[in-house]
C-alpha cells in the first residue's frame, strides 16, 4: 500500500468516485421515473407549460420576459441575461402534471431575478469561477501528479473546489425555486389542491438531481485532496 491508497494496482480512491455516480445515477433515474409517470397524468386546468409560465408571470408581475421553446429534453431553464424563459417541446406545449410543474419552477427563477434573490445573484456571480474550475481543475491536478509539483496540485484542487462552490450555492437558488412554483401554482388556481401532492413529487425529483450532484462532486473533492496527500508523502 501506497500513501495515496494504491492496493494490488487498484486506486481505493476510486471508490469515492464510484458511490458518486450511484448516487447520480438513482436520482437522475428517479427523476425521469417520476416526470415520466406524471407526464401521463393531465392537469385538471388543461393549461401548458407555456400557458403556465405566462400565466404565473403575469401574476407576479413580470412582462420583460419571454417564453419561448428550445429543442432538447428536460432542457428547460431561465436564461436571466437575456431574460428568457426557455421549456423544452415536452413541456411547452403539454398539459401533464408533470409539464405545468417544470414550466412554474422555471418562473421561480424568474421571480428570483425580478427580486433580486441573493443566492442567485451569488450564484450568477461565480458562474466564470465555475467554468474555469470545471475545466482546469483536473489537467492542473493530472500535470502536477506526473511532475510531482505540490502548487500544480494545490491550484487544481482550489479551482475543483470552486465549482463544488457554484453547485452548493445551487442547491438554495433551485430549492427556493420550487417553493415558489408550488405556492404560484396554488393561489393562481392552475393546481388544484389534490394535485399539489404530485407537484411536489415532480419537483423534490428533480431536487434530488442537485443533492446528488452536489454529493458526488464532494467525493471528488475529497479524493483529489486524497490522492493529494499520498503523492506528496511518496
């Protein structure tokens, strides 16, 4: 055994890497479990996502932002540069359950951008942070492994842990997102009381997408300071 967890030629770091992906795995497979099950089952108003959007825009407020359709599937987000409202052709034009929930939860960022929502704006801030740490952190890391250069170790383990930051700052901004669908959802009527049981589902799935993104990326962090430590010691 080796300092950085090497055992008969197998990295035990990997490990750390392979519960990550399990847990991306079941949730990923959750959510479209549940968005496809809820995808069959029509909204009592009969309204779509893009008729939801517009409606629950209208309510909060909001006339400066665009609804729009955008190829993909479950491509659907807020774009707050340019202030457009994005759903995906399963959404757009659908009235399921599952399609009037995506569609609200996409207006709650909206509503967050009208707001001034902090988490959000923290969010928004470290995006470039994000996508410089997404992709040098792991050739910096690679390059000062085969090197053995402790700063090149150190620098990519800091940019890595910069975009574990933009995925926490994350979890609130799409958590309070969701809340403010479902609270829209019910006090514009486009809901029903009995049906909000099914809105919640819809939307804690795909919450669930984010903690374990979130925790899979923290495994990774912790195996980069792993493999780190050992490489510094050997």
């Amino acid at each position: 055994m080796f300092g950085h967890g090497w055992y008969y030629g197998f990295d035990s770091t990997y490990l750390l890497v392979i519960i990550g992906f399990l847990l991306c795995l079941a949730a990923s497979s959750g959510m479209k479990r549940t968005f496809a099950k809820y995808s069959k089952v029509r909204s009592y108003s009969g309204i779509t996502g893009a008729e939801t959007a517009q409606r629950i825009l209208h309510r909060a407020g909001i006339t400066d932002v665009r609804v729009e359709q955008v190829a993909g599937d479950l491509s659907d987000h807020y774009d707050p540069r340019n202030k457009v409202l994005r759903l995906s052709g399963s959404v757009y034009g659908s009235n399921s359950l599952a399609a009037v929930c995506v569609a609200a939860h996409e207006c709650g960022h909206a509503i967050q951008h009208n707001h001034n929502y902090a988490p959000l704006a923290i969010r928004s801030a470290i995006v470039p942070v994000a996508n410089i740490g997404s992709t040098l952190a792991w050739p910096l890391f690679i390059l000062g492994f085969i090197l053995n250069r402790p700063y090149l170790l150190t620098f990519g383990i800091i940019l890595f842990a910069g975009a574990v930051l933009f995925q926490l700052v994350t979890l609130p901004v799409e958590t309070n997102a969701s809340s403010r669908a479902l609270a829209m959802l019910s006090e514009t009527g486009i809901l029903r009381e009995e049906e909000l049981n099914g809105g919640k589902k819809v939307l804690r799935a795909a919450a669930l997408t984010y903690v374990a993104s979130l925790a899979a990326s923290i495994l990774q962090l912790l195996r980069l300071i792993l493999l780190s430590g050992g490489r510094r010691r050997d």
